[in-house]
C-alpha cells in the first residue's frame, strides 16, 4: 500500500481527498487510517469557525443501486464532502482494474479509529439516531471501551421534521465535533442535507447506517475472514434472511452491472 501522502496530501491544516467514478459516485480513495486522520484533522480545524461541518457519507452495493434508480438522492449524496466505500465488491473491482482504492472503510470499523484518536485529543461525539435503548446502549458500550472520550450528547432517532429545530438547538448548544448520525439511507441523507448549514457548531458529520446496532451489540459483525473476502453481506442475509434476503439477492448483481458500466 502506498504511504498516507501518496493518497491524501495536506494542503496547510487540511487533508485533499482524491476520488474516482465507481458506479456512477465519486467515490474518496482513501484508507481507513486516512480517513480517520482527517476526521480528527477537519474536527481541529472546524473548531471555533462557525461554518458548516465537514460531511461524509458512505457508498455499498445498495447505495450505488438506489442512487441509479432515483436521481434525487443521487443528488443528496453528491452534497457530501466525501463518499468513502463500505463495500468489499466496489474495493475488489477497484482493486482488478486499477483504480487505487485500497481497502473497504466501514463505519462500524471506522467509529473505533475515530474515537481512539478523538479519545486522545479531547475532541466529543455525538449520537443520533436509532431506538431509544438502542442509543443509550451504544453510548453506554462507547463509554466503556473510550472511558476518556467525551460523549457530547445523544438523541434516538424517533422524531418527525417538524421537532428537527429543536434538535439542531441542542447539538449547536453542546457543540460536539463529531455527529453520527444513524438513520439509515435516505432518511440520513434528508435529514443532514435540510440542516448542513445550520450545525455550525460541529465540526464532522458522518452518515452511520445500523452503527448503533452493532455498538448495542444489538447485532454482530461476521467473522473477520468473512469481512475480508467480501462475504459479510452472506453472514448478514443468513441472521436476517427476511428484511436483508431479498434486498442483496437484488441489488448486488445490479451493483455489480453499475461498477462495470459507470466506473
């Protein structure tokens, strides 16, 4: 793998990330470490300027496949900042066809590089989203593993449009320089998009997906070698066959066809 440099030189505090078209997005090539340091570095750099947060979003199969089939959210996603790739097929045809992107960043994996660092330089997250257990279970599991990392605040994910003022006004009170926010595509995307210029009090936004599940222990990752080879979405349809099933036996090979047509 080439060095962190090769991939996301710095200009003065700020990290430059290069992208390439996988499957109709511009996807950011960037390994998680560097990911994870510009997370911290645009969290530094954001602190005290009151300006919009830095806004990142993730792409799988899935996401390549509704945005194809619904120009409007293809619209959404394009308003982030950066899309890094949380899908092995997107990182492998990558990987075949030379086109530098050197590994899967899944938010789940992500988060803990976050937060080690954060942990470290006294930067704070918050959460939003997901049941109300579910949030309190993630921020209690963080809290454990992170015993020194600021939790800002929280909020479940339960309230409708028109209680969001109110919810904007809580994170700018508490200022926290990371938002996840864990909704699921595309209410995430919605939600982030009618209130980026209003966060000025936040430094990073990151789209989380199911992150809170997985941090409540609520559901559990597949076996490392099964993430490795591609094969995490398989553990994932086998535990819900029912709600995730269906949706993988038809987006991943339309996925598939989107990466070799609009890459």
């Amino acid at each position: 793998m080439l060095e962190d440099r090769e991939y996301m030189p710095f200009s003065g505090d700020m990290p430059h990330w290069p992208t390439r078209l996988l499957g109709g997005m511009d996807i950011t090539i960037a390994s998680r470490n560097q990911v994870a340091e510009g997370f911290i570095s645009h969290a530094l750099f954001h602190r005290d300027l009151d300006v919009r947060p830095f806004y990142s979003s993730s792409a799988n199969g899935q996401v390549l496949t509704m945005c194809d089939g619904d120009k409007d959210l293809h619209e959404e996603f394009s308003k982030a900042d950066q899309i890094v790739a949380d899908g092995m097929p997107m990182v492998l045809y990558s990987k075949i066809f030379g086109l530098s992107l050197p590994e899967r960043v899944a938010t789940t994996d992500l988060y803990h590089d976050v937060a080690k660092r954060a942990e470290k330089e006294g930067l704070s997250f918050f959460l939003l989203g997901g049941e109300e257990n579910i949030n309190a279970l993630a921020v209690e599991n963080t809290k454990k593993l992170y015993p020194d990392l600021k939790i800002a605040g929280r909020r479940n994910g339960y309230f409708n449009q028109k209680d969001e003022e109110d919810i904007i006004a809580l994170i700018n009170d508490v200022e926290p320089d990371f938002l996840w926010v864990g909704m699921g595509v595309p209410r995430e995307q919605y939600f982030i998009s009618r209130n980026l210029e209003k966060l000025n009090n936040v430094g990073v936004i990151k789209t989380s997906g199911g992150l809170f599940d997985f941090l409540s222990q609520k559901r559990s990752r597949a076996p490392v070698w099964m993430q490795k080879i591609g094969f995490e979405w398989v553990y994932r349809a086998l535990l819900e066959p029912r709600r995730l099933g269906y949706r993988y036996l038809k987006t991943n090979p339309k996925a598939l066809c989107l990466l070799f047509r609009q890459s």
